[in-house]
C-alpha cells in the first residue's frame, strides 16, 4: 500500500486554495499560516509564558509579544515610568532646597540623564568600591547614588544641587519617590 502524499500549501494553485483543510488565513506571500500563534514549551508562569508567542510566516519564525505586535504595553510602562520620575524630581525640588530644577522639561532630561548615569556608571563604581561597600554594610551605596546626583546635576543646566550633602538627600528623596513609582506602576500594568 502506498501512503497518500500529503501536499505543500505552497504548491496548490489559487483555485484550489479555499479546499485546504485547515487553512484560514494566507500571508501577503501566498504561504500557509498557523491559524493561530504557536508557544514553545516554555516554564508556567515565567515571563516567556506571558509574553512570548511564535508566528509562523513565509518570511521564517517571528517573535510576538502576546500584549500585542508592537510591544506597546512596555514602551507605554517606560514613557509613564519617565514622566512619573521626572515629576518625581520636580517634587524633590519643592520639599529640598538643596535641590534645583528650573522647568519641567529640565526635570524630563535630568531623569532621562540619571536614568543614564544609573544604567552605565553605576555599575562600574558599585565594582570598583566593593570593598568600600562590604566594610560599611551597604551604607557606601548612598554615597555611589548621591555621586550620580550630583554627576548628573554638573552635566546638566536646569537641574543643580548645592552641594554633596544637597546631592545626598536629594538621591535619597529621589529614590524614596522612585521605589513608590516602580510599585505603582507593577501594580497598575500587572492588572493590564
């Protein structure tokens, strides 16, 4: 007995496409789709589970986030958590006299910039004054922090402080305001 040969939808000419069993879509290559996205196995309740579906195109294997295409839910989560930093900043301008931000806009590019400083030379002195943190417990990781502060208000013109104790106690409020933000906001995009 032979075995009836299955055929490649690529194959099958337009008037014998709509007999497909099966198919319910075709891409803008004429190719067979999946006619809905397909996971890999992944680990349940890790973030690949939640947010990662496979797409099968004539263009190869496409990653989806499954919020949508576009990740629009994450770059939504960073624009808020930017303007809500910056308005942060602004408020710890108004409680510190230590600390100065002349506009709005100053506040957006100095959260921009710290968010900078914390990504890039943070981790560097974090590395090279380990000792210095281990010996004090942690406690040299506000200094680390008010020495971005204080970086970031030298570099920039609407955004000063007066000083590295001004710089201290404003990095302090700062991250105070910063660690509220980041609990609202897993709040708010966890129910989304």
């Amino acid at each position: 007995m032979t075995k009836a040969r299955q055929r490649d939808p690529a194959d099958v000419h337009d008037d014998e496409r709509e007999h497909l069993p099966g198919q319910r879509e075709v891409d803008a290559y004429d190719r067979f789709v999946a006619p809905e996205p397909v996971r890999w196995p992944v680990r349940r309740g890790s973030a690949a589970e939640k947010n990662v579906a496979c797409r099968f195109s004539a263009v190869g294997t496409v990653l989806l986030s499954r919020d949508d295409a576009g990740g629009y839910a994450w770059r939504m989560k960073i624009v808020v958590r930017w303007l809500l930093l910056a308005a942060a900043l602004l408020l710890v301008a108004q409680i510190y006299s230590g600390v100065v931000v002349t506009s709005f806009t100053s506040a957006l590019i100095a959260a921009f910039v710290l968010g900078l400083f914390n990504t890039l030379l943070r981790p560097i002195l974090v590395l090279l004054t380990l000792p210095v943190t281990v010996l004090t417990l942690g406690l040299f990781l506000f200094v680390i922090n008010a020495l971005m502060f204080y970086f970031a208000a030298s570099v920039l013109q609407g955004f000063s402080v007066t000083g590295f104790v001004a710089a201290l106690i404003g990095s302090l409020l700062y991250s105070l305001c910063g660690l509220v933000i980041d609990a609202a906001m897993e709040r708010i995009f966890q129910r989304g």
